[in-house]
C-alpha cells in the first residue's frame, strides 16, 4: 500500500516538475547549457592541473545539485505551502511524509538524467574524463542530493513568503557556487574566501566528484569530505524537523 | 451515530480567547450551516474537528474518533474544503482529480465526481486557465473524490456569482441526499437559510443559538407590524400579532384613517442574527 502510494506520488510530482518550465530550466537545463557554454570557453585550458573540460564537469554537476535539490526543491515547498497545498494534502489519507519523500524522488531522478547528459555531453563534445567507479560516484551523487535535500527543506522555515522565495534561495546557493569553486579555480581567492570554502557543503561534494571524475579515486579516499557533507546533511535534517511547516505563513 | 459531537471546547491563542465551552452536535444526514460574524471563531472550530489545531480543552468527537488523534483512516472518511482554494496549476482537471482519488483505498468514480461539481466539459482543461468559480469547483471535486461520510466546507461560495451559488447548493444537497454529512460555515444568511437542515449561531466563543430555520424564526417569536401614520414610520414587535393587529386595524377604521404601508412579517433569519450578535456591536 506505501509502496503503491509513493509510486503513485512519485509520477504525480515528475509530471508536475517537467510542466514547471522554471523549475526544468533553472535545475535542470541550465547545468547543461553552461557546460556547453563554458566547455567551449575553457574545455581545453588546465585548471589547478586538470583538463578545463573535466574540472567543469564535475563543477556543474555539483552546480546542478545545489540547485535542483536545494534551491529547486525549497522553492517549490515554500510555494506549496503559501498557496495552502500542503495543508490541503495533509488533510487527505496521504501521509505527508510520501509527499515530502516523492519530491526528493523526484529530484533525484532529474539529477540522474541531467548527469547522464552532461556526462555525455563533456565526453563526447570536449573530451572529459569520465568517473573511474561508477557506484562510488553514485553514492556521491546519492549523498550529496540527500544532504542538499535537507538542507533545502530546512531553508523554508526561514522563508516566509512565496514573494521572496527565489530571491533569498538563490542569494544562498549561487555564491555557495562560486566559493566552493563550481566554476573556476579557488586558488586564487583571498585566504577568508578559501576558509568559507573550507566550511560550504558544496566544496565537500565538489572534491568528491572530482576525485571520481579526475583522478578516478573513490568515497574511501576522500572520508573527511563525505563525512562533512553527511554531518550538513544532519544539520538540515534538525532544522527541518524543528522549522519546516505545513500551513501558510504569510497571512 | 451523531457525525460530530462537541462537548466544553475551549481554544485560546495566547491571550486571545477565541472559544469558550463551545457545544455542539451534528447529527448523520444533515446539513448543518454555522454562523457567526467574523473572527467569531468558526474556522478554529471547523480546524479543530478537521484535526488541523489542537484544542486547549474540551471533547471531540468526528465519526466516533478523536480528530486530534487519529490518522488516515479519518481522513479517509472526510473531505476537507478549505477557505482559500489551492490546486497544482499545471494538471487537468482529470488528472488532479486522479491523483487525489489515488490517496484514497475506496474512491468516488471519476465521472460522477466530474458530474457533480459540474466540470465534465471541461475536464481537460488545465487548472491554470479556469476562472475562480471554476477552481472553487475542483476545491469542491477534490473533498468528494474519497467519497467521504462527513464533509467540511469553509465558506464554500464566497466570491460566487448568485447563479453559481445555487448551483453549489444544488450539488451540496445532493451531496446529502447520497447520504453524505456536511457541516459548512458561511456568511451568507440566505445560503443559510436555503440550504442548512439546523444551524447555530456562533458568538463569543460559544454557541448563541441553534435549531432548524424555521424553528429559529418561530422561537424568536415577534413579529414586525410597521405602518405610517402622519407620516411617521411605527414599528411594533408582539408576540400577540392577531390581537394587536386587530386592535390597530379596529382604531384607524373608527378614526376612518387609512394605515399607510401596513405591513406585517416575521423577522428575517438576518434580523434574527443580528438579535443574537448585535448586542455590543
């Protein structure tokens, strides 16, 4: 009966993201379309040692991450529940943590394709390397969407208008892209830039990935890192529970 | 079995008290309206039984369970129309109607659903493209679609044109004549009166008056004799209107004057409410 629930939601909320065309653009297309973008402008330059082409890669899949499973996903909850959807389901049988457990569904299957995309599309069109273990970097895919999920739900119990949604979500992630280093080298970057880094969820997955990515190492040699983006994950979580809501706030 | 039975509910929020010792009981069947001015507290009452808000103290019961205690099964059994309407904008007609008949284990056949709420011709149109009305109609769709034993409606035609309106009562009495129970508030007397089987009047946290219609109207008693008489407007209110129609009539023929604009009625179900409320107001 869950499973047939959650199935039956899990459809319900892909049909609605890909009828979303600003949720499918900015999470989905837009990771692709500056992959090609940036892949022509610097697909063959070296960054920090590695060929510009897969240091990019791995960035715009962290990118894509950060902005479909937190920015993405805490959009779309505070909409809902502005609007009283939430509420409205929760009067319903349907418990509402399939509901909640859908849209992460969801998400990740809109970030295995998006993957699967730009993987091809960086190998084939500016001769990226690819991952070394593919089930280390699913994981990595796997723990990074969870911990941005979390993260991304925990957010809305911050955010207390639909108005204003978009405009503080994306104040959050799109710097954490830029400081942890998704689109160009950080090595340059003066000292206290590099130590917000040091502490951003994104650096942590960002090392992951590359490591598949560059030198095809695996979750075992990068333990601090998934430790890290395992402990935002917690965090969120805790925050989540104590800050997320299922009525309208604004009144 | 009463559908909802309420005994010594009291509900603060902080120290705003918005229900005091409220006692209410709706009987299976029946449509049954509740009203009260605004801020009244009749979307906290209506909340409470939906198990939306906790109460501070008091019984509850909806269908034999505690709302603020059960789970799905009650859910199952109920359908919920909220005040604001809220609907995924991107799906058809058919298809959040489907979706929301999968939530539940024993649904309403799509096509009734459809029928009743009067949205089969336009059962492929997006949510997005409807009018108002329309959305509240879904609303409307989406509490039946589990096909439940009990509904709450919340202000159910606000915003409605008149012919919308009586087309909403319309389906909610046949709601009721499937057998369903519904417990509506509204502010509108008229839909009151039209519509409700019994109603109650909800004031200063506690229930002001309750009973059929009719009842009410026969219960307040006066009766309202107005005429003119050199030029100024006489209103009389009697219990006794035979007697003190007769006497005024017998006076002005002996006078031989004419009593302008004689007129005499009950008291609307608007003039009734605003015995009950109007006190202090």
């Amino acid at each position: 009966m869950t499973g047939r629930l959650f199935l039956h939601e899990l459809r319900a909320q892909q049909r609605l993201f890909w009828r979303t065309w600003e949720a499918t653009f900015f999470t989905f297309l837009l990771p692709i379309i500056f992959l090609a973008i940036f892949g022509a402008i610097y697909g063959d330059a070296d960054i920090d040692g590695t060929r510009g082409s897969t240091f990019l890669l791995g960035g715009m899949i962290g990118f894509g991450i950060a902005a479909s499973a937190f920015g993405g996903l805490a959009i779309t909850v505070v909409l809902r529940r502005e609007s009283g959807l939430l509420k409205r389901i929760r009067g319903t049988p349907l418990p509402p943590w399939i509901h909640l457990g859908a849209m992460i569904g969801s998400v990740l299957i809109v970030t295995a394709i998006s993957v699967a995309v730009q993987l091809v599309l960086a190998h084939l069109a500016f001769d990226a390397d690819l991952p070394g273990s593919p089930w280390s970097f699913a994981i990595e895919l796997l723990v990074g969407t969870a911990a941005f999920a979390a993260l991304g739900l925990a957010i809305t119990g911050f955010v207390r208008s639909a108005e204003g949604s978009s405009a503080i979500v994306n104040a959050i992630y799109l710097p954490m892209t830029f400081i942890s280093g998704a689109w160009f080298s950080t090595e340059a970057m003066p000292t206290f830039l590099q130590a917000i880094a040091e502490i951003l969820p994104l650096t942590h997955l960002l090392r992951l990935l590359r490591g598949s990515i560059v030198s095809g190492e695996t979750v075992v040699d990068h333990p601090t890192n998934l430790i890290a983006l395992a402990a935002w994950g917690v965090i969120g979580l805790v925050l989540a529970l104590r800050a997320f809501r299922w009525e309208p706030r604004a009144t | 079995m009463r559908a909802i039975e309420v005994r010594g509910l009291h509900k603060s929020y902080g120290s705003r008290k918005v229900l005091h010792g409220l006692d209410l009981k709706i009987e299976s069947g029946e449509i049954f309206a509740l009203l009260g001015p605004n801020g009244a507290g009749k979307t906290t009452t209506i909340e409470i039984l939906e198990g939306y808000r906790d109460r501070d103290s008091g019984e509850v019961q909806v269908l034999g369970e505690d709302p603020a205690t059960a789970g799905s099964e009650l859910r199952a059994r109920i359908g919920i129309v909220l005040q604001s309407s809220a609907v995924y904008p991107q799906l058809s007609v058919v298809e959040i109607l489907k979706l929301f008949a999968g939530y539940y284990t024993s649904p309403r056949d799509i096509e009734q659903v459809l029928a009743l709420v009067g949205l089969s011709d336009r059962r492929n149109a997006r949510v997005r493209t409807l009018s108002g009305g329309q959305k509240r109609r879904i609303d409307l769709g989406l509490a039946l679609v589990g096909n439940p034993e009990l509904i709450f409606m919340d202000e159910p035609t606000t915003g409605f044109d008149p012919e919308a309106r009586h087309q909403a009562w319309d389906t909610i009495r046949g709601l009721r004549d499937l057998g369903a129970t519904i417990l509506l508030t509204t502010h509108y007397l008229e839909e009151a009166h039209q519509l409700s089987d019994r109603l109650a009047i909800l004031h200063e946290g506690v229930i002001a008056a309750m009973g059929t219609p009719e009842g009410l109207l026969a219960a307040s008693g006066a009766v309202k004799i107005t005429y003119q008489r050199d030029g100024e407007l006489v209103v009389m209110r009697t219990d006794e209107p035979t007697r003190v129609l007769h006497e005024l009539t017998t006076q002005a023929l002996a006078d031989g004057v004419e009593l302008e604009g004689l007129e005499v009625r009950r008291p609307s179900l608007e003039e009734l409410f605003l015995d009950v409320v109007g006190a202090d107001e």
